[in-house]
C-alpha cells in the first residue's frame, strides 16, 4: 500500500514539474525579448543563449522521468522566433509585382532571341536574288508601238514561247538555296539539246503534241520539186530601228511597222526576223552553215515565211550592223534607234524559190505555214558566223519527212 502511495506522489509531481520546466521556458524566452534590457548585443545573445541550454537539460531529464513510467512526453509548439536581422541569410518571399509599366524584368533575366539560321539565310540571299532580276544597264524593253512584241518574245516563227532557259535555271537555283519545304517538279523547257531537244518535244507539254504527231512539218530536205509557174514575189521592205532580241534560242530582229511582201495578190507583213545554225531546211542532203527567217503575217492570221540559205564568203552588211548590236544573254533586247536596217539588202538577186506548206519549225509546231525557200544563197563571214555560233552552237530542228506533199519550184 505504502508503495502505491509513493508511485502517485512521484507521478503528481512529474506531472507537476513538466508544465513548470515549460513555463519557465516561455518566460525566459520571453523576458529575453521583452526585459528592455540596456546592456550591449553580446551580452543579451550569451544570456539567451545560457537560459536555452538550461531548459533544454531540464526537458531532457522530465523526459527520461516520464519514460520510467512508461509515458512520451508531447510538446506544445512554440511560435517562431523572428528571425535575426543581422545573422539569418534567408532571404525573405517577395511579393507579387504590380502589374504596370513601372515594374521592368532584369535585363539579365531576359532570354535573348535565338537567331532563326533559315531567316538570316533568305535575308541575305534576297538581295542577290533581286539584283540577278534586275536587266542589264545596256539593255531596254521594246517598244510598245512595234507590231512584233509578242514575236519577241517567240522562240522561233513569231510564237510566244517559255521564259528564256537562263531565267529558269536563275529561279531553279534560288529555291533550291532557300531553306523551304519539298518544290514543285520544274517542266522541261525545250531547246535543241538534252531533255528538252526537238524529238522529245511532243512530249514536253500537251500544246506541243504537233511537233510528235505532225504529219506536214519542217524543215524539210528539198531533194526533188516539181518546176511550174509560181507568183513573183513582191517585196516591198523598209528601214527599221534596230531592235535586237536574244531570246534564249536565237538572235532576233523586231521589224517595224510598214514592210510587207505581196504573194499571189495577197499581203503579208513583216514581223521579225531570226537566225539559225546550221540552216534548218537542207538542200540534196546539205545544210548551209547559217541561215535567216523572215516571219510574215497575212490579215487572216496565215503565216509564211522566207527562208535565205548562208555560205561563208564575203561580210555581209545586214549582219555586220547587227551583229554590232549583239546582246550576249537571253533575255536582252537592245535598241539602237539611231542605227538601222533593211533585210531587203539581205535578199539574193536571184528571186528563185521552192515553196511548200509546213510548219512551224518550233514549238507549238502549228502546220499550215507556207514556207518560201529562196534558191540562191547570200553569204557571210567566217568571222560573222563564228560571232553567231559562240552564243548558239547549234539551234536547228532536224528535217521531217515529206509524208507525200509536193514543194514546188519557180521557173
């Protein structure tokens, strides 16, 4: 019984001298903090510092009592101490900034813009790409007056034709430079050569089919005609401006207005003229290094053209004041108003021809052309064709077959 006692007592009194520990604690704490004491900083943090190890070795032995009689000893939380000014490193939360002008980002917080490698690219290229647009300094566009401004931009018999092959092969390389998505398939474009030469360019594009299908094509072969009384040809041809077109397949001459021949009562104007090497139509077999197509037109939309064959011999006038103005790259056109020509002066004096019923010689190949044929050739220099042949080594269409049509021959 005595015992029992005892256990009671010691326990009234644990129980007694925790809540004492804990209060002392707090007052410690809390005179430390509110006593207004006047002595230095040192001395008030080693005072504070000397109550906490003494309460906490008072703690720590009510909890070894209590554990003794098989009790764990639980804390009332304790509010935080502030924090001191001078020793604690943490930095303390920033409130939100105000929305407003006046509240700017670090400039250093700040992600520069990454530089876009495809955009620098095409920034720099564009330039090039314009100024490879730009025509040349000596170079300027027909005149609007001239009744051959389709023509010249034909490739061949006054047919409007594709952008000069240089221009394509420009525009081919500047989209494959630029960093953009998969391109179109580019059409052949047809020349004389490769991919695009003259047996492939019925395929080339539906419009072309006449030049794959064509039965009455040219040039031709003149091996056999048949003599009979043909019309004299009336020729009545003027000075023209000299208007001088590369057009990427052939030098060509736009003619002014005013100049015609007369064919069996019928007018057909001068449109242009061009120039091929070797000459397209051959005679027993044999092309003449060089000939010149005059293109005609009648009111009723029927085109003829003359032909005059070229055999190496003495300069030739005409092509000597052409040649002078000479544009080195498809696409020029130069004009010297100041100079001029008359192709009549480029016609033999012998007015003897063969004629037929052709085509075109390029593409579309549109048949129904009467072509005239002069018998005799003109001649032109060694000098004067190597001129020409250093821009278009060859720009002639094979001869096609006859497919039974008569030529005839002037008497």
């Amino acid at each position: 019984m005595t015992r029992r006692i005892y256990m009671f007592i010691a326990i009234a009194w644990c129980l007694m001298a925790v809540p004492a520990a804990w209060a002392d604690e707090t007052v410690l704490g809390a005179g430390g903090q509110d006593s207004g004491d006047k002595h230095s900083t040192a001395e008030s943090v080693s005072s504070q510092a000397a109550a906490a190890v003494t309460t906490a070795q008072n703690a720590a032995a009510d909890e070894e009592r209590l554990k003794l009689f098989g009790f764990m000893p639980r804390r009332t939380p304790q509010p935080a101490s502030p924090p001191d000014s001078a020793g604690d490193k943490t930095p303390a939360a920033q409130p939100a900034p105000a929305s407003g002008d006046d509240v700017q980002p670090a400039a250093a917080d700040q992600a520069a813009p990454v530089p876009d490698a495809s955009t620098h690219d095409l920034g720099q290229s564009a330039p090039a790409a314009a100024s490879e647009a730009q025509p040349p300094a000596e170079t300027t566009t027909a005149g609007t007056d001239q009744p051959a401004t389709a023509a010249s931009q034909a490739g061949g018999e006054g047919v409007a034709t594709e952008a000069p092959e240089s221009s394509i092969q420009n525009q081919t390389q500047e989209q494959s430079e630029s960093p953009s998505a998969a391109m179109p398939h580019k059409a052949v474009q047809w020349s004389y050569n490769g991919a695009g030469a003259a047996q492939f360019w019925g395929d080339l594009k539906p419009e072309f089919a006449t030049c794959g299908n064509g039965k009455h094509q040219s040039p031709i072969d003149i091996s056999t005609a048949t003599i009979t009384a043909l019309p004299k040809i009336q020729f009545d041809y003027h000075d023209t401006p000299l208007r001088v077109v590369n057009n990427g397949h052939s030098i060509q001459v736009n003619y002014q207005r005013g100049s015609f021949i007369v064919v069996d009562g019928k007018r057909y104007d001068l449109l242009q003229v061009h120039f091929h090497t070797p000459s397209e139509h051959t005679m027993g077999g044999k092309a003449y290094p060089m000939a010149a197509h005059l293109v005609h037109k009648a009111a009723d939309g029927e085109l003829l053209v003359i032909a005059v064959l070229m055999q190496t011999g003495e300069s030739n006038r005409v092509i000597d004041r052409i040649w002078q103005q000479l544009p080195s790259a498809a696409g020029q056109i130069k004009v010297a108003d100041e100079q001029s020509i008359n192709v009549a002066d480029l016609l033999p004096k012998d007015g003897t021809y063969f004629t037929y019923t052709g085509s075109l010689t390029t593409p579309p190949c549109t048949e129904g052309v009467k072509w005239v044929v002069l018998s005799a050739p003109v001649t032109v220099s060694q000098a004067q064709l190597d001129k020409f042949t250093a821009l278009f080594a060859h720009n002639a269409r094979p001869v096609e077959p006859l497919n039974g049509r008569t030529v005839l021959f002037s008497n």
